[in-house]
C-alpha cells in the first residue's frame, strides 16, 4: 500500500510538474490571435472595409429591405396559392398590423448596430495604432460618417434609439433609449464634426466610400426630413447641402435613366454614394431580379436562374407613370416573350412565354385586388421590377450597385426644401434644371414640372417614378404624407401615426430591459 | 522523467530479476513430471456440450477451452491440486484434480440467470457484476437483435432502458440517434463511445466502422459515477464496446453472414393519375398523359449482403483474433448504398511470467457511399435530407410520364421538367470515409497487486465527397461539380496504475490515470460551375468557367483535452462496496482561468442479501441497493477556440476598382467560458429471484446540467455581435428506469425467456437566461425559435421554441377550430391572460399554445425461444405519448394545391381548399408498437468439420401499430427539427438469410 502510495503521488506529482503534460494552449491555424495590420493604405483600406461590406446587408430582400418598402404601396408581396404564404412575415407590412416580434424588425436591428458596433471596434483599433498613420484623422473621420449613416437609418426607422460610441470588451453597460430629436442631433453633430476632414476626391479610389460628399447628402436627408424626426424645419440647412453637392461640379444627371441601374452602373456620373455589388466576387446580396421575377421569366431574358415570383407592385401604383414617361419602363408588364433563340421551346413555333404551372400564356397584370390570390393566373398577378439591369449569370444575384444617394435625389430634395419654404419659382427652377445635358423631366421624355405639381403630392408621385424600388419610398410617404392611407388590397387606413415609427424589435428589449418600445407597441 | 522513471525501472529490474529466477526454478520442474486432465464441460439447463468454457490452473500460466463438444485437454504439473472451469453467463466451478494420475472429469455448469459473476467493463478495469456500484448495463451477442444489421448499436436498439437509439428513416447512409439518458446540452450530443479502451473522438463515424459481428459485448455507462472515468468527454454517458479476442487453443475460424430484401414499408396516399384528373376537371394543359407512381418509380427492392470471416486462436502467451468484413447495402430508393469494407485486428501478449501483458488493436475501414442528390452528409438525413427531395417526389403530379416512348427521359417541351427518378439518376452524389487506427496498450505489474501502464492510439479519418451536376440542355441549369475533403487527426494516450489490495474482509482497489488527446481537423472544398464535357464530373475541376473564392473554403483546428483521475472501490466483505472517483479535466477549449474543472463523484453499493438477516430468505437470490452522486464536465459541442479573441478574413469589398478581402474580429470572445456540469444523481436496484429465474434493475435518476453551452444573444450595442458562447442554461432530466428478465420456461428440451424494459423521460429547461460581462443573455428571435415548418410558403412558419419550463423543442403553436363557410380556417384566439375569447381567421404569438411532443416512455420486449435445435426470437418495441408535427401531410394537403402539385387522398375530403397553417391540427399521436424483429434459426450439430453451424431467417420491421398516418412514426428526435416530419427517406422492411459458422 505505502509503495503504491509513494508510486502514485509521485507519478502524479511529476506530471503535473512537467509543462507539457498540461499544456492544453493550442496552436491556432485558419485564424489569428493579433490583427498585426494597419501598416499600408491596402492594409488600413482592408481594416476599415467591414463597415462597408455591412451596408449590403441594409438591402437584403428577406431581412431588411421589406421594412424600407413592403410597407409602403410601391411593392407588394401577396400570397400566391401554395406560395409566399408566410403570413408572419409579409402581410402585416402590407396591411399595417407588424408587431415588435416581426422577424425582419430584429434583422434591421442588428444590421444598423453591428455595423455601428463594427465602426467603433475599428475606430479603437485605428486609435491604437502606432506609430500613428499620417492619416489618422481621415481614417476616423471616415469611419465616423459612416456609423452617422447607419444611425440615420436608426433614426428614420425605430426613432428613439440607444446610441453607443465605444467599443466594449467588459464591464457593466447597458445602453439605454435615447429619445429621437437627440439621435438627430447626434447625427448631425457627428456629420457636421467630421465633413470637413473628409476625401473630396470623386474617382475609383473613393468610389463606394464616404467623401464629403456623400457626407453633405446625408445631411441634406436629415434635414430634409427634420420636422420628422426633431419636430423643428431646416429647410435653408437642406438647400445649403444639396448646393454644396450641386455646387461641386463632381455630378451630373446620366442622359439615358436606365444607365444607373446597368451592371456597369459604377460607370454613372450620377452616382454620390452606391454600395458595390458583384456576384462574381462574392459582394452578395442584392437579389431583386430574383425576387420579383417569375419562374419562368429566365426564358425572356436568358437568366441561369429562375425567379421567386414574389415581388412586384399595383396597377394603383404603376398609376403614377405617364404612359409615356421612360421610367415606366421600371415594370415589366403583359404578356411577356421568349426572345433568345437558344431558349425557344423544341417545337419553335411560337414565342409567346407560357406560364409553365398553368400552361397559360405568362402576362404580368398589376391589378391586385385581394391579398391571398387565387385563381389559375395567380402566379402572374402584379407589375415586375425590371429597374436594374438583369444579370444573366449568379443565379438571380446581381452585380449591380445599389445607389444610396444620386444626385436626382439631391435636386428633388432641394426643391422640396425651396417649395417648403416658400419659393415655388426657385424650387421649379432647380427641378426643371439641366444637369449636364438632361434635366430629371426631359431624359424621361416628360414635359417640364408645372407650378400645378409643385405641391407635396406632386412631389410624392415625382419622387415614386424617379426613386422607385430604391429603398426611400417609406421616407418620402411619412414626410410627405399618405403613409397611413388606405390602399387596394385590403389595407385599411391606419387607425393612428404609430406605424410611422417601427417598434424596437422584442428581441432587444427582451436582451435590454432598459429599451424603451416605441409609443403605440406594447 | 525524473524520478518516478528511475522508481519505475529499479522496480522493473527488481521483478525482472525475480521472474528470472522463478521460471529457472518452475522450469525443470515443469517439464520433469506432468500430468493431463481431460474432460467434458455441459450446460446445466440442457445437459449439452458447453463450447468454449475456459480451463484454467491457479498459479501457473497454462489453459484451455472446450471444443464444440465441450471437451477439452489440459497438461499440467502434478502439483494441481484444482482446475477452474468457467463461461460467460456460467458460474464458475472448481474441480479438484488432485493426484498423480492422469484425470477424466465431468463439469456441470450452472446457467446463472442473474449472471452475477459477468464480468463487466469499468473502464480501465473491469468488475464483476455484483461489485458494481452504478448504472451499468452490459450487453451481449446472446441478447441483440438480428436481422439487416449495419450498424452494431442496431443490436440493441430497444433492448436498454434509457438509451433511446432512434434511426428516422431507411436511409442506408443516415446516422442513428444515440441518446442516453435525454441530453445533456441544449442540442444533446450522444455517449462517448469507447472501444476496446480507446475513446473515439467522432461518435458516427467509429459506430459505422465498427462491424456488428465482431463485438463482444457492450457496456453502458449510465450515472454520473459509472461514466466519471471518461468524465470529460463522458457528460452523455459511455458505451464501453469490447470487439472479439482470441482464445489460447486451437484456430477457430468463423463466418457471420447474410443476404437481405428490404422494401419500403409504407408509402403515403397521394392522388394516382385517374384520382388527379377526376379532380383537376379540365387542367389537361398539365396533364402529360403519363400515369405514374412516384412513390414506386424511386424505389427498388434493395438487397444487401455481409459477410465477415474471422480467424482467431493463439497460446497462453499470445491470443490473435483477426477479421475482415463486407458489407454492401442497397437502399430501397434507386441510387442510393452503402458499402463497408473492415478488418480488424487484436493481438495479445503476456511475457515476463504473466507481469507484462501488451494488446495492440489495428482497425482500418473503408466505407463506400451513394447519397441521395444534394444529400452531402450522413447527417443531413437526420434533419431531412438534402434539398427536400422526397417532398418533392411526392408532390409531383402522376400524369407526368417518367420516360418518352424512345426511352429517354421525359422533360417536357420546354426541357423545364425534371422528374424524380432523373433526379435520382442524373445528379452524382457520392462520399468515400477511409479511417485507420492503431492502438497499443501495455500494462506491468511492478509487484503484487500494482499494475502500471500506459496506452497510445492514434486514429486519421479521411472523407472525400464528391458531387457533380450537369448543364440541363435548352434550360437554365448550368453544370456544378464539387469536391469536399475532410480529415480528423486524433492522438490519445495515457498513463495508468493500479493497485489492488485484500485485508482479511478488506478490499481495496485503487486506480489513477492521467490523459491525454489531442484532435486536429483539416479540410477543404471545391465548388465550381460551368462544365461543357459532362463525362469529366468532377474529377478535372479546372475547366470550370466560374468559380468564386467563397466556394474554396478550407480550414484547420487543433483542441487538447488533458484530464487527472483517480478512482477508489472499498469492499467490505462483499456487502458494502463504496466507490470514488476524483478527477480534474482541462481543455483548450476555455481560457487559462477556466481551462481546468474538478469533477468528483460517489457510489455506494449494498448487497442486501449477504447482510445476515436476509440469509434465510430462499427466493431472493440477490439484493443490491445502489446510490450514487456525482458531476461530470462537457464541451463536446463547442468549436475549438470560442473564448478567443480571433481576426480574420471577413467578407470581400470593392477598393480602387478591385475586389479585395477585409479582415476583422470574427466572432464575440468569452473569457469567461467554463465547463458546463451535470450533476446525476441515481438510485438503483438490481435484485434476482426465485432462483434467479427473475432478475432486474431498476434506475431513478435526477440530473441537473448547469451552466449549459450554447450560442445566446447578446444585446447589440453595445457589444459587436448579438451571440456569445457563454454559460448560462439549466436543464433537469430526471426518469424511472425499468428492465426486467425472466426464464418463464427451462427444462432440457425448451426454454422461453423474456425480457422487458421501459424508461420514461422528463426533460425540462428550467432557465435560459444569464448574464455576459453585465449584460443579459437571452435567447431571443430566431435563437428562439427553434424548429420551423418546411415547404413553399412556409419559410418562417416558427413551430416549436426553446422555452423555459418546457423540454427543448417544445412545439409552439396556434389552434386549429375548424373552416368557415369559405374554406378559410379559423383559429382559437386568446387575451394576454390566456384566456379563450373567440375564434377568427387569423392569429398572432398570443393565441399559440405549448405541446411537449416528447414520449410518456419508451419500452422494449423480447421473447426468446429454444426448442431443441431450433431458436427463435420476437422482438417488440414502442414509443408512448409523443407527438409528431405531420409536415409531409401538411404541406400536401389541401386541394388548392392542385393541379401543379399532387396532394393526398385525405386532401379531398378535408376541406382545405387553401394553405393549411401549421395548426394543432396537423400535430399527431406518433405513439407506437413495432414488431422489430422476428427470427427462427437451427443449429446443425455434428457435421463433419464444422463445429458449429446456425442458419436462421430473420424479418424485420414486420409491423407497427399506431394512429400516425404518415409514412412512420419513427423520426428524428434531436436537432431543430425534432418531432417535425418532413422529407424522411422512407423506412423499410426487411427479410433476411443469415448463417453464423464456426470451423
């Protein structure tokens, strides 16, 4: 017994002792403890990209883009028999009725902030770097515009929000809500802080970056949108930054519409500020031909991949368009056609596209009358996006950019701000204005805007055919009024303002008990 | 190694010295004068020949075993004074053999119904069955089930109370579900598996290498106690499996084998094409003039076949036991098999006297599978299959043709048309697993009663997938090939010592061990498109015209698990046995301030009978009160490196007109993150009665897991990510355990023994909320809702939560009350107060009620029969009180789904004209009895050259008897699909020809 005792505590003791039998640290291969970077422009560049790379999660189909535009009438995704029955999730933006559990809320949520959260994280990591790179105070300028950019939509979308500008490891904080004339403040202070230490270079290396200018459209949307969010106007605030873009002589307006929505539109010289896509390299998530085209419209158009047949929009909608206004040619409506040979079904007889549920030929009729469709031609019930060039390759994901600001939206926003206050000339004037060699009327083929139009509904219907399905027709309705209306199929008219704002999701308040919901959600 | 090496080899030298010396004294002796017993051993309840009992002499290192006609041969010095005549199952006898001459015996051995001198394995060690003092259940060839066995744990699927092995499917490349005893995580992992004394890091893929026929016998670990020697790995239980040895005598060669028919053993009622025309009326526009059961056009009868030869034997220094297997199985849906090739290999040796003993065990497999298209991993059928192909089978219309009249495929007009079977035929989908393992183990006994050793294993694993797509002609579908490779890379070793003492009523045995594994995975993919030679597949990958850099991800990890126990057993004149474990375990999974975690544990055993005033009961044959406590730590589901702070490659970006990859932090660190702990606690009996003819086992056990790992939510800002791995979770299983044997009938020429077991199961969260650096940590959102209903438009149809007070998966859903007028389905509708206020045609979170879908219990019964030279066996086993979401039946029942989609008969009648919603209406009673297995075998006895010969016929799956009207109740009972069935490889039934040869 004592010899197993000796025998034992001393084997036991040894091992212990001896390092490598209790070395449990492992060697780490496809990942790294210490992000020794920061030392070139690439290096600085590829530190700084997450909160870029982010931004296309703003407009992702399923998680984020609903909340921008399923709830206003520019799109709507009804229940097609078996399909697009996902009651919880598309329904209630149509009709008003989301609640603070509604999935697409928690996705926007964490989108916003962890791309906040992401600036912060590299800004500490900027800051800590050293020697100090000659540049230090551009690369926190920059990423400090950007984290403005995603607390703006913080702001125009749940409005009384927290607002964190540190990065944690530990301790004990918690957030708490912040009302929504302080988030605008914050906005505009940190604009305001950092505009001047910003690029103003327009070329490729700013191209998809905050320069300065991307900066001033920023502060004219929130000041084009102050009585929303502060209750106060600031309309000279607004005409002041939308001259400083259409002052810098960096812009125009593209002469053919559609060339800001081709796969090359990187090209466009209308461009302020786009988030860049290319499903070849593996910037993902812009997927609207996929959303909204049919099944078989790929036959049309020659695409490797079909569409989801979800997306599109109503003929009280598609309304708004002059027949003869090009930017009608957003929707793909009627019968629609097989146009590539190679396509062309075996008998060949025929080139009419027929739907291949059905076996009814495929004709896009925008009158929606009921939510739930039913019927045989269910399946080819609403107008189709047709706005962004389709890439024919990617399997219905697109390698064109999303624009955020184009320098049409700085011009329409400016003439709202003259309109409100008071100069109806100076706001025709800036309308109906060439920028380059087209004003916004004339590269339609529309006559010039009328002083009859120039009111607040005029501008709406103005801002529908030029911005649609761009991500800002719930911005325009909420300031420029009709949010809450009525609206065929079967929405009824809002009961009160509440849905103006959308509820802090129940999944942050449940994490954060210190949230305050937003007023009308419980 | 410092001192104890030098302890280590004086001790060594010393014993040498001294076994040197006693071989020099024993040897002339030995040779000089001999004597030779010989003799029959026979079976109690039969008065037949026992083959294979084992002779041995105290004291010197000779043996033997009995031939198949139990006689046997043994020489001896004529000092023997007595033999030992022993067998599994037998209690043993001594028989004097005292004398000069040489000897004739006779031994009759008792059958021991309660097999209280079976030895059981602990876990470096073994026990005899009456020391035990956990929950210990040992299995044997005797007690498993026959018939199209690939997959050893398919032989005591239902036999054991409280490990619930559940196979959702016949799916040929699908992996059973092992749960013992519920789970321990949130998602549940299954048992350490443990064979031939190496822990085998991944659970799926040693099981399925492992071939049925060469198992010796299975130990599982219940409690806390008995799996406290694996503890760190060991929080869900261990199965002890022990493959074949070899005997010292002569070569025996045996042969295992079968040849099967399996078919599916029930097909859902879907519209046939006259059914669908009847009820699309004039949708002729989609009637392709074919009439087709797509349920019979994918399935084919599939026959399997296996084979295994095993040659073993060797002296009392050296035993061998060597096999090799084949195994192919075909699936009962076209294109899909397996196939298994194994060897095995077991070799051990004594030298020095007996003091040093050394096995070294090599394994080597290689499996050979066809998956279903896009089904790329044995897993995936578990949670439904890849891309929901059988939902898709069974939604397509019956007036589809399968072939054009020319025998090509039908595809429609417009090529658009893909049917099922050309699905099945055109999309290659296959995985090879190549897998190798060494394993050495030596032990030395320093002096009387210490044994010190230690042991090393190294396994690789190696799996490459292979699929490939081709370009569909005049479509839009464009050629894809992929290749995937993956390899594991597992070292274990350790060190051990043991020390057994006897001090009059005394016992003592004492074992310490220090562990040590090391696991490094690596691997890479491939996937590209856009292939114009189809014949290449994927095997010349760099013709693809588009390739993207996120689809040739690769990876490598490396985590180091280090653990120290000791073990302690006092027995008290067979009475009072105590046994204590301590041990202290760390891993590189957590940080240097967590890494290590102490796990203590006791049993208490009391064999009541020996106590004196139980002595005089006849009847009771055997009484063992047992108790146990103890904590066991886990980390099996955590990802290598979560407490990390870790930068790397995150998604690409467009920088001064070039795509270029940005780095950053790639997941939120948790330094804080710490074993997660099971604290079991677990009464038991185990009693024998009537003389033996009754014996039985019966477990309560209440385990808590604290501190439970999983990926919560974490409120964003201000942290950077909304998940953290973190600790947080408490959950409670507690259940009653029941197993019960009885030889209702034995005399010489039948016997009918019986057995049964039922467990029950109570799972429970009972909190999911903790807190991270200050913060909450909840789950919320998505993290929440845990499984989801399948099909188009249902995509975030949520069913079932991860609630508090409810078992994980707990079904979360809206009530279903009836149609109105219009075929609209109304729903119950509730106030916040849950309480009833009305029914309408729509509802919100607020009106969805919780159903538990888990079982009431789970039980088993077998009947076993000898008459003569025939045996025969009926194996039932059920499922009671669990609930089944019939998502299969769901999503293809309503007529409004016609005509581009087929729907059930019942669809016709229900009255759902539109998408039904996943309502209470669509959650069934998926309890169940199944006739599992029915076998009538012969033995051929005194055939010339062959010792022994059983054939036997076997069917399986013969019937179930339950209320579920989909395909089988039987489905996937883990993951956050569990209890929802949807897209099941359709379950077979099967018959089979088997032989069992011995030479």
């Amino acid at each position: 017994m004592k010899r197993f005792i000796i025998f034992f505590v001393s084997g036991m003791f040894f091992l212990w002792s001896v390092n490598s039998c209790t070395k449990l640290r492992t060697n780490i291969y496809d990942r790294v403890p210490v992000l020794n970077f920061w030392r070139t422009t690439d290096e600085i560049a590829a530190g700084v990209a997450p909160v870029y790379a982010n931004l296309r999660n703003g407009i992702d189909m399923f998680q984020t883009y609903p909340l921008l535009e399923c709830s206003t009438d520019e799109v709507i995704v009804p229940v097609r028999g078996k399909d697009w029955d996902d009651r919880s999730m598309w329904e209630p933006l149509w009709k008003h009725t989301w609640t603070p559990a509604h999935s697409d809320l928690e996705f926007f949520w964490s989108y916003v902030y962890t791309g906040s959260s992401s600036v912060n994280a590299i800004l500490k990591a900027v800051n800590d770097i050293t020697p100090r790179p000659a540049n230090l105070f551009s690369i926190q300028a920059e990423l400090k515009t950007v984290r403005a950019y995603y607390y703006f939509q913080a702001l125009d979308l749940f409005g009384n929000v927290p607002v964190d500008t540190s990065y944690v490891l530990s301790g004990s904080k918690q957030d708490t809500t912040i009302e929504r004339p302080a988030v605008f403040a914050f906005v505009e202070k940190e604009i305001k802080n950092n505009i001047s230490l910003l690029s103003k270079e327009v070329n490729q290396k700013t191209y998809g970056r905050a320069t300065q200018w991307f900066a001033y459209a920023l502060l004219a949307k929130l000041y084009v949108n102050a009585k929303v969010y502060s209750g106060m106007t600031r309309w000279t605030d607004c005409i002041n930054a939308c001259d400083s873009v259409l002052l810098s002589g960096n812009y125009m307006l593209e002469p053919n519409f559609f060339d800001n929505f081709s796969i090359a539109n990187d090209k466009s010289r209308e461009n302020i500020f786009a988030i860049p896509f290319d499903h070849v390299a593996g910037l993902n998530g812009f997927w609207i031909q996929a959303a909204s085209l049919h099944y078989d419209s790929w036959k049309s158009f020659g695409l490797d991949g079909g569409g989801a047949n979800g997306f599109c929009s109503t003929k009280e909608y598609l309304d708004i368009f002059n027949q003869n206004d090009i930017r009608r040619n957003t929707f793909l409506v009627g019968q629609q056609y097989i146009n590539e040979n190679q396509y062309a079904n075996q008998s060949g007889s025929s080139d009419t596209l027929f739907d291949s549920d059905s076996n009814l030929p495929l004709f896009f009729d925008p009158e929606i009358n009921v939510f739930s469709l039913t019927g045989s031609k269910l399946d080819m019930k609403g107008a189709r996006c047709s706005k962004w060039e389709f890439n024919k390759t990617g399997g219905g994901l697109m390698s064109n950019d999303f624009a955020i600001f184009r320098l049409a939206d700085i011009i329409l926003m400016k003439a709202e701000a003259q309109l409100m206050s008071g100069d109806m000339n100076a706001a025709l004037v800036t309308l109906n204005k060439n920028y380059g060699s087209v004003s916004i009327r004339s590269r339609a083929h529309m006559p010039d805007f009328t002083s009859a139009e120039m009111n607040t509904d005029g501008l709406l219907a103005e801002r529908a055919r030029e911005f649609s399905w761009e991500g800002w027709r719930r911005n325009d309705m909420i300031r420029l009024g009709h949010f809450t209306d009525a609206r065929i199929p079967e929405k009824t008219k809002d009961p009160d303002d509440h849905f103006k704002l959308y509820p802090i999701p129940e999944a942050e308040i449940e994490k954060n008990p210190y949230l305050k919901q937003n007023p009308g959600y419980h | 190694m410092g001192t104890s090496l030098i302890v280590f080899q004086k001790k060594y030298f010393k014993a040498l010295a001294l076994d040197a010396l006693l071989l020099l004294c024993l040897l002339p002796f030995a040779s000089a004068q001999n004597k030779t017993v010989t003799g029959k051993v026979t079976d109690s309840r039969d008065g037949l020949a026992l083959r294979g009992a084992s002779i041995t002499v105290k004291k010197f290192s000779t043996g033997t075993e009995t031939d198949s006609n139990g006689n046997f041969s043994l020489t001896m010095p004529l000092a023997v004074k007595t033999v030992m005549i022993s067998a599994t199952g037998f209690s043993s006898r001594e028989i004097s053999v005292a004398g000069n001459n040489n000897t004739n015996i006779q031994a009759v051995l008792n059958f021991s119904y309660a097999m209280l001198n079976e030895v059981v394995l602990v876990g470096y060690g073994v026990s005899q069955r009456k020391d035990i003092t956990g929950a210990i259940t040992h299995a044997v060839p005797k007690e498993f089930n026959s018939g199209v066995i690939t997959n050893p744990l398919q032989q005591i699927q239902g036999k054991i109370a409280g490990l619930v092995i559940t196979q959702p499917g016949g799916d040929p490349n699908s992996d059973i579900i092992v749960r013992l005893r519920g789970a321990t995580s949130i998602e549940g992992q299954p048992p350490l598996l443990v064979i031939d004394g190496v822990a085998i890091d991944d659970f799926y893929k040693s099981i399925t290498t492992l071939n049925p026929a060469d198992i010796e016998s299975f130990d599982i670990l219940k409690d806390a106690s008995a799996a406290a020697i694996y503890g760190s790995r060991g929080a869900n239980g261990v199965i002890l499996v022990a493959t074949k040895k070899g005997k010292p005598g002569k070569t025996a060669i045996d042969y295992n084998g079968f040849v099967a028919a399996e078919t599916i053993s029930k097909e859902i009622k879907v519209l046939d094409a006259a059914q669908w025309r009847k009820a699309t009326g004039d949708s002729s526009a989609l009637d392709k003039h074919g009439n087709t059961d797509w349920q019979k056009a994918i399935a084919q009868t599939g026959i399997s076949h296996s084979h295994t030869m095993g040659i073993s034997g060797g002296s009392n220094e050296m035993n061998y036991r060597g096999s090799i297997s084949y195994t192919k199985q075909q699936g009962v849906i076209i294109n899909t098999s397996k196939e298994v090739i194994t060897a095995r290999l077991n070799v051990n040796q004594k030298s020095l006297q007996n003091k040093l003993e050394i096995n070294y065990g090599i394994n080597a497999s290689v499996v050979n599978r066809a998956l279903l298209p896009y089904q790329s991993s044995t897993s995936q059928s578990r949670n439904g299959g890849g891309d929901l192909f059988f939902s898709h089978a069974l939604a397509t219309i019956p007036v589809v043709p399968i072939y054009n009249p020319d025998g090509s495929f039908y595809q429609g007009s417009d090529l658009s048309i893909q049917t099922p079977v050309y699905t099945l035929k055109q999309k290659y989908s296959s995985k090879r697993e190549n897998f190798f393992q060494g394993a050495v183990k030596a032990d030395y006994e320093l002096f009387k009663g210490l044994k010190a050793g230690a042991s090393g294993a190294l396994s690789r694993g190696n799996d490459v997938y292979d699929f490939f797509s081709a370009a569909v002609p005049g479509t839009n579908q464009t050629s894809v090939a992929a290749k995937a490779n993956d390899n594991k890379q597992d070292f274990s070793g350790d060190l051990h010592a043991n020390f057994h003492k006897k001090y009059g009523k005394h016992n003592i045995d004492i074992t310490g061990v220090y562990e040590y594994n090391k696991f490094i995975n690596d691997g890479f993919s491939v996937l590209a498109s856009g292939y114009l030679i189809p014949e290449l597949l994927n095997n010349n990958m760099g013709a693809a015209t588009q390739v993207l850099a996120s689809n040739i991800p690769s990876y490598k990890n490396e985590t180091r698990l280090i653990s120290f126990l000791g073990r302690a057993v006092y027995n008290y004149n067979d009475q009072y046995i105590i046994t204590a474990n301590i041990r202290r375990d760390g891993s590189s999974k957590f940080g240097p301030n967590h890494s290590w975690g102490n796990f203590p544990s006791v049993s208490v055993a009391w064999r009541v009978n020996e106590a004196f005033f139980f002595k005089n009961i006849a009847w009771l044959n055997n009484l063992k009160l047992r108790v146990s406590y103890g904590l066991t730590g886990n980390q099996e589901n955590l990802a290598p490196y979560p407490y990390q702070l870790l930068y790397g490659p995150l998604t690409p970006y467009l920088y001064n007109g070039q795509f270029l990859q940005s780095y950053g932090i790639v997941q939120q660190d948790n330094p804080d993150l710490k074993w997660e702990v099971r604290k079991s606690f677990n009464l038991g009996a185990d009693f024998s009665i009537f003389n033996d003819r009754v014996n039985g086992t019966i477990d309560i056990f209440n385990d808590r897991t604290n501190d439970m790992l999983y990926q919560y939510n974490l409120s964003q800002p201000p942290f950077l990510f909304n998940t953290v791995t973190a600790n947080a979770a408490n959950a409670i299983n507690g259940s009653v355990e029941v197993a019960i044997n009885a030889s209702v009938i034995r005399n010489k020429k039948f016997q009918w023994n019986v057995s049964f077991n039922l467990a029950t199961l109570k799972s429970r969260i009972t909190n999911l909320s903790g807190k991270f650096e200050g913060a909450v940590l909840a789950l919320t959102g998505d993290e929440q809702h845990y499984g989801y209903a399948q099909g188009s438009g249902y995509s975030g149809a949520y069913i079932s939560q991860l609630k508090a007070g409810y078992a994980a998966g707990v079904f979360w859903i809206p009530q279903y009350a009836g149609l109105d007028a219009s075929g609209h389905e109304l729903y119950k509708n509730y106030d916040l107060n849950g309480k009833l206020t009305g029914i309408s045609n729509s509802y919100t979170d607020q009106d969805r009620i919780f159903i538990d879908p888990s079982p009431h219990f789970t039980w088993g019964f077998t009947n076993t029969f000898t008459l003569g030279n025939f045996d025969g066996n009926i194996f039932f086993r059920g499922v009671q009180g669990q609930k089944i979401f019939a998502n299969t039946l769901m999503s293809m029942g309503a007529v409004g789904y016609l005509p581009g989609s087929n729907v059930t008969e019942k669809a016709l009648t229900s009255g759902f004209n539109y998408q039904p919603q996943p309502t209470d209406y669509w959650l069934k009673d998926g309890s169940y009895t199944r006739l599992e297995n029915l076998t009538v075998g012969y033995h051929f006895k005194k055939i010339r050259g062959i010792s022994n010969l059983r054939l036997y016929l076997s069917g399986s799956n013969l019937f179930v008897i339950t209320k579920y009207d989909g395909i089988d109740p039987e489905i996937s009972t883990d993951g956050t699909q569990r209890y929802i069935d949807n897209n099941y490889y359709p379950k077979t039934r099967g018959f089979v020809l088997g032989a069992n040869l011995v030479f």
